[in-house]
C-alpha cells in the first residue's frame, strides 16, 4: 500500500479540500478511484449503516475502531473521524485517540456536546463546560502518537449559546492545541463570515442536506475562508435513494 497522506499537507488556502463521508471501504474505495483527496467517517453514516440507528452515540469506540480499519486498510487517503464526545473525560478521550489512530485515523474529531448526544442540526442539544472541553482537546492531543494526526474540535455552541459564545469556545480550543476548529450548525454566510474573521485557525465546514447550514459551494466556503468543506452523509443518501428505486421495480416486474 501507498505511504498514507498527511491531511496537514492538502489544507492550503486558497483551496478547499472536499472530503466526502464514507460508511464502508467499498465507499472509500470509490472515492480514492475518483482521485477525491481525503474522507471522512461520518458518526452518523456509520450509526445508521451498522445499525439502522440515528446519530445518537450509540456505537461504541470498538465498533468504530474496526470500521476505521477497514476502510484506512483499503486505501491510502488520509481519514478524517468522527468520534463524537471522545467516549467520555479526558482520560477516555486520550484512549480513544490511541485506538482510532492505530485504527488508522488520520484525523480525529472530537465535540464540546454532553454525553446522550444527537446529531448537530438537531434541536435539544446540550454542552458541556468550556474548561472541560478544554481538558479533552488537551488530552486528545497529549494521546496522539504521531504529530501529523490532527484533533478537529468542534463546537455545537452556535444553536445552544449563539455565535459569539461559539467563537470565544473555538478560540480556547485552539489555544488548548487543536489543529483544526469545526463550527456545526451555522445557519448563515454571516455566520461563517464572522466566525473565519475572529477563528484564527484552519477551519472545517459541514455541507449536509436538510440541515440548518443553507447550501453553499466548495467555492464560496473557499471565499469565506474555510480549508475543508465535508459532506458526510451524501454518498448515504445517494445510496439509499437508487437502492429505493431498484427494489421498487424488482418487486413491481
């Protein structure tokens, strides 16, 4: 197999890297086909691909280890990885980072949410304490082995708090060592606008339907100051639908 790239060497502006989500190795394996540079595990892709469950939390760091290996063994791009609350403190946070990058993580992604989360474009959403978050991103960059994997943290602050709170939590997160900031749910181009003016750090965007983030372009995410825009659940939804339409017409002819 090909040396896996760094996600550290394709964050450049002026570009955007586009990061697809992936639920499988035969997805990965797809996207490396199509010369797309980097991928994504979408929590959500992998809770509803495993189990036909929402994105509740409910799958275990086990489970998402082995699913990271699989598809990290079928190529050589480098992983984003959706890990959620880290499976708990610090100290769990520090675990699982060891697992996932020896699973084969390039980039592990961790959220400021309470445990019993949900899905970012969802109502009802709870955060923890800025400090303690702080305490994750501290040890989640003290777990990691090697120092080209990066920690993504991302905050839900925007539909809890609102988007000075997100931006002063994203400023402590970066100042703790993050490697990249990742605000969920913002729901305007100001809101991205002002967020990339007072952030300054590489940054992550979240381009999913039918959620709170109106649909901009890899472009316009790339004017607004954004390095890395995911989709993660396109690829699912694809899926599903011409997976709908086939077994329609098998059981109709």
């Amino acid at each position: 197999m090909k040396r896996r790239k760094n996600l550290s060497d394709l964050i450049v502006l002026p570009q955007a890297l586009l990061v697809p989500g992936v639920f499988n190795a035969i997805n990965a394996k797809l996207a490396e086909h199509l010369q797309i540079k980097a991928i994504y595990i979408s929590g959500a892709g992998i809770s509803n691909a495993l189990m036909g469950k929402p994105d509740i939390g409910l799958i275990s760091l086990p489970e998402l280890a082995r699913q990271v290996r699989y598809i990290s063994d079928a190529v050589s791009l480098p992983v984003i990885v959706d890990a959620d609350t880290g499976f708990g403190g610090a100290r769990q946070v520090s675990h699982a980072v060891k697992i996932l990058e020896q699973a084969g993580a390039s980039a592990i992604q961790i959220e400021d949410q309470a445990d019993h989360k949900r899905c970012g474009h969802l109502a009802g959403k709870r955060l923890i304490r800025m400090r303690a978050m702080v305490e994750k991103i501290k040890a989640a960059c003290q777990g990691r082995r090697n120092k080209n994997t990066w920690i993504i943290a991302r905050t839900d602050a925007r539909g809890v708090e609102g988007l000075e709170k997100a931006i002063v939590r994203a400023n402590h997160y970066r100042e703790a060592g993050a490697d990249m900031i990742f605000p969920e749910a913002l729901t305007s181009k100001d809101d991205f606008v002002r967020f990339a003016e007072r952030v300054p750090a590489p940054l992550l965007a979240n381009m999913t339907e039918f959620g709170q983030t109106p649909y901009f372009s890899i472009q316009e995410f790339k004017k607004m100051g954004y390095h890395c825009v995911i989709f993660p659940m396109t690829a699912f939804r694809l899926m599903m639908k011409a997976a709908e339409h086939g077994l329609r017409n098998l059981k109709r002819s």
